[in-house]
C-alpha cells in the first residue's frame, strides 16, 4: 500500500511529520501522534508547505494512487457562522432567550460587554475541532469566569422549546476564528439576534441574569440542570 509523509500542524508553534496511508483517518492519526508522545491541539493538514484545510471539517485523508495527499469534506450537520439557530438545552426541553420575559434585562450588541463574548467550549471530548448541531456545548465568558445558562437560577423560568419570538431566534457570529464559515470550539463569538438586526446579544452578565454562574459549576453534576450544556437546532 502507498505510504506517503505529510506534515502535521499540532500547534501554533509545532509542526511533525507521520506516514499516512490511503485508509488512514484524522482521528487514527491524532491516536498515532499522541500515541509518540506529540501533544496534539489541532491538526492542520499540510502538503508541499500548503495548508490543506483549517477552515473546514477534514472527514478524511490519506493517500492517491499516484502518491498525491487527498482529502474528503463533509460538512452536513457542522454548524456555520450565520446560520439562524435557535439553541437548546441539552434535553430540548428549553431554549435561550435573550428578552426581557426570561431575564432581568436586555444587552445590547454595540455595547460588547466582557459577558456578551464567549468561547465555544466542549461537553464531549469526541466532539472533535469543529462544532456539529446535534453535539453538545457551553459558552463560557472570555476571561473564563462565567457561564452562560438558559434554566434558573439564571432565568426567571424555563422557555419552553416551541416558544418563539425575536429574542429566540438568533445566529453566532465570529469574533475570533480561524475558521470565516464553519465554527469551531475554541471560537470567540458572540450570539445575537436575528430580528432586530442583531441589536441585542446574549450576556452572562450580573446586570442581564436572573442569577450570574460561575464557570466553575460547568465541572459540575448540575451543569445540565442550569442550562449550561447546549445544543443548536432549527429557529
């Protein structure tokens, strides 16, 4: 079978070789560098100096029949920038409400409060680089100091899942990616709404929750209960 050496961005600042063949996938290759003792933050694919893909889901890789590094995307399911959401609990059973009727106060987009910018972060490690719609995650404030929840004590009340309005209907924006089109976990972003031309934003805000969350209880058995293990689906 065709073996072929390509390079393997880990990190910003760490760039290793390994053989792949024409069946390897990413994920056997993350287990075949860490397996050596590599660290791997992320991989970025490269071939004759060029990145292959950072900014899309890589499926698979491996090897041509004429030696060549190919490559399969698949982007069915994985979440965009843009893209119109509405977002979950874990269960289904609520749904993130930016409005008044769930929480003290609304924030506004333009005033981009240290609480209304959040990194995308895991629930479960098989999750991957790239965030898919039916995978669970968190928003946690930058400075990592607060969650975002979406059930009291953060709210007044649970919004029910059917529950719709302009303060339900929203979209992820970037604000620090590697990635224009397809979100990451890692991102920066911030989660406005749709009507009203992305005025007002989610916050994790003392001024805006019912009750503000430590970051801390993400760790917790009652992460789930609170509203803090999200999940995107159809607005």
């Amino acid at each position: 079978m065709t073996t072929l050496t390509i390079f393997v961005k880990v990190s910003d600042d760490q760039t290793v070789s390994a053989d792949i063949t024409a069946s390897t996938t990413p994920e056997e290759l993350r287990q075949q560098l860490e397996a050596e003792g590599v660290a791997v933050d992320g991989m970025r694919f490269l071939f004759e100096g060029q990145e292959v893909s950072e900014t899309m889901p890589v499926v698979s890789c491996g090897v041509s029949s004429d030696g060549e590094l190919s490559t399969e995307v698949n982007t069915d399911g994985f979440a965009k920038f843009g893209n119109i959401f509405g977002i979950f609990n874990h269960d289904r059973s609520s749904r993130m409400d930016v409005g008044v009727y769930a929480i003290k106060g609304n924030s506004h987009t333009a005033d981009d409060t240290p609480t209304s910018r959040f990194v995308i972060t895991k629930n479960d490690e098989s999750s991957g680089t790239f965030l898919k719609e039916d995978k669970p995650f968190s928003l946690v404030t930058e400075d990592g100091q607060h969650l975002m929840c979406i059930n009291p004590p953060a709210y007044k009340t649970k919004i029910p899942p059917t529950h719709k309005s302009w303060a339900t209907v929203l979209r992820i924006i970037p604000l620090k990616s590697k990635s224009k089109e397809f979100i990451r976990f890692g991102d920066t972003v911030r989660v406005v709404t749709v009507e009203q031309d992305g005025t007002f934003c989610a916050d994790a805000g003392s001024d805006i929750l019912m009750q503000q969350i430590p970051a801390s209880m993400l760790k917790g058995r009652r992460a789930a209960d609170i509203g803090a293990v999200m999940t995107l689906g159809k607005a």
